[in-house]
C-alpha cells in the first residue's frame, strides 16, 4: 500500500486535521491537558496546511513557482522533493504577482500571526490563552476557505480533494457555533458590566473585547496587562509595527501621552483612522487629534488650535514670554 496524496489534497488533510483536533478539544469530556495539546496540534497542522494548499495554487500556474529560488528549478528535483521550496512571505507575494491573487492586507496580517504563534509552539517556550490561540486558527481557516472558493478550480478537483473540502466546510460550521457561543458570552458579561461601549480589538484574540483602564482584560480571551504594555502589543501585533525598526527607518512610533489622563498610552492608528488610550476611555477620530508642533504632544485639534498645530498650553505659554 502507498501513501500518495496531491499537494492540495495533502494541504487539506491538515487542514481538517486541525479543525478535528479542535471539535475534540471543546467537548466536555476533554481534560485540560489533552486539550492544550490538542490546540497546539491544530495550530502546527493548521500552518502546514494552510501553506500547502497556497503552495498548491502556485503549482497550479506552472510547476517552477514553488522553487524558492526559479532559476534552479528542475523537473527531476521536483520529483525527488529535493529543494528549498517557496517561503511563506514569498508564497504570498507570488500569489498575487504571479496568480492574480490579492490577498487582503488584514488577512495577511492574522495568516502572518497564526505563523507567528505556530513559530514560537514549535521552537520555543509557549504562553498564551486558549481562545487567543483558537481565534487565530478560526480567523485563518476562514481566510482560507474564501481564497479556495475564489480563486481555485473546485469542479476540478479530484474526489479526494472535493471530499476533504466538503469536510473542512461542515465542520468548521460546527466549530463556528462553539466560537460564536463564545463570543456572545463575552458580550454578554460585558453588557452585564455596563463596559460594553469602551472595548478595543484585543491584541492578543484580535477580537473586540478589550476593556481598557489602568490595567486592561480582554473579556473574550482572558489577556490582560498594563494600559503602557497593551498599547504596545496593540501597535506590533494589530498594526504591525515595532519601535526599533520604525524609529531606524525615519518613522515616528505611534506612541503617546494621552491628552485626558497623561498616561504614555495613547496610540494613533492611522490605518484605521482611531485615537485610542489604553488607560482610559478616550476613543475618537484621529483627525480629532493634532501633534503640536512645539511641544510635540497630542492635543484635541479644535478651533484654533488646529488652524496653527499648537495645543492650547503652548499658546498659553506664549502669550505669558510676550507680556
């Protein structure tokens, strides 16, 4: 007997695996223990799926994309599976320049932390919630599973494909339910808290249940942390950007002294146009917010203020130097 299987059909094996390993892991009968290992089992398998299925996509297009080097491609090393194939940022990339597949940029951003997490279980010491762990694997199959509907071929696919495909849909519909169950729940104690309107993407699940105050909890995942350490987990994981490199690259790191309780915790995410304070519950428009350009501190641009960049203490100040 051989074990012989497609790049697409192995990728989606995994894939299923993964989803499989997570339905055992809710059930109730499961002890804490077998079920950490089993998430941590559905993340590794997840990872590796995920990344066989797209590999699958490029071959799809012409054999010599999975290479991670294209000119060294040979048939004969193909056949052996003796070369360095295609990295995943790279997978990506060629996705879209050479397959026509865009691939949103906040979709890349969670397929880019399942990897993350899938990294640090594989290789080093591994610390984090359970749920945190399972929205990331939620998010990603999902992405997934709009990629293969939209840009593959599935009246092509063989019936092992087509029925490992059919498996992953119904039971990631299960899983789903557990997820939102989970989700509601959430809400619910939140609600329940009156704390439902001051919550933030959570840095951690990436899921809007975080209540921020001195110290902040996610009410879905269970992360908390300090207002300061929040805010910059929320800039490097949600937006994706870290201190050193912005600052050696000529950015400004969008870090700063919230205008309502002075603590360092304000971030300015231009992306998705929000100001938001960790230690409190200022949340608005990042137009709202102006830098002054002589102290360098957030203020509410209103009025004159904004006409000039100046917050309203450095206008003060000067008018004092003048009399």
């Amino acid at each position: 007997m051989e074990m012989k299987y497609t790049v697409l059909e192995n990728g989606l094996d995994f894939v299923l695996n993964s989803i499989n390993n997570l339905t055992i892991a809710n059930e109730d009968t499961t002890d804490e223990d077998a079920k950490k290992r089993l998430i941590k089992y559905a993340l590794l398998h997840l990872s590796s799926g995920i990344e066989l299925v797209l590999k699958a996509r490029l071959f799809q297009e012409h054999w010599t994309y999975a290479f991670a080097d294209m000119n060294t491609a040979k048939k004969e090393l193909l056949l052996s599976g003796d070369f360095k194939s295609v990295d995943s940022e790279t997978l990506l990339a060629r996705l879209e320049n050479l397959c026509n597949i865009k691939v949103e940029q906040h979709n890349i951003k969670t397929l880019r932390d399942l990897r993350k997490r899938r990294n640090r279980a594989e290789h080093f010491d591994f610390n984090e919630s359970i749920l945190s762990v399972e929205s990331s694997i939620n998010k990603s199959i999902s992405i997934l599973i709009k990629l293969l509907i939209e840009n593959y071929n599935i009246d092509n696919f063989c019936d092992e494909e087509s029925n490992l495909f059919d498996e992953i849909k119904d039971s990631m519909r299960k899983f789903t339910k557990h997820y939102d169950n989970s989700k509601a729940i959430a809400q619910k104690i939140l609600e329940q808290k009156g704390l439902a309107k001051n919550v933030v993407i959570c840095p951690e699940c990436q899921e809007s249940f975080l209540h921020r105050d001195v110290d902040v909890k996610c009410y879905f995942c269970g992360y908390e942390d300090t207002g300061e350490s929040a805010a910059n987990n929320y800039i490097f994981n949600i937006m994706g950007m870290d201190e050193y490199s912005t600052v050696k690259d000529g950015g400004e790191y969008p870090l700063y002294e919230c205008p309502e309780c002075q603590n360092e915790t304000l971030v300015l995410d231009s992306e998705n146009e929000r100001a938001l304070c960790f230690s409190c519950d200022l949340d608005c428009n990042i137009k709202d917010i102006g830098i002054c350009s002589d102290c360098c501190s957030p203020f509410y641009s209103y009025g004159y203020e904004k006409d000039i960049g100046i917050c309203s203490n450095c206008i003060q100040n000067k008018l004092d130097n003048d009399d």
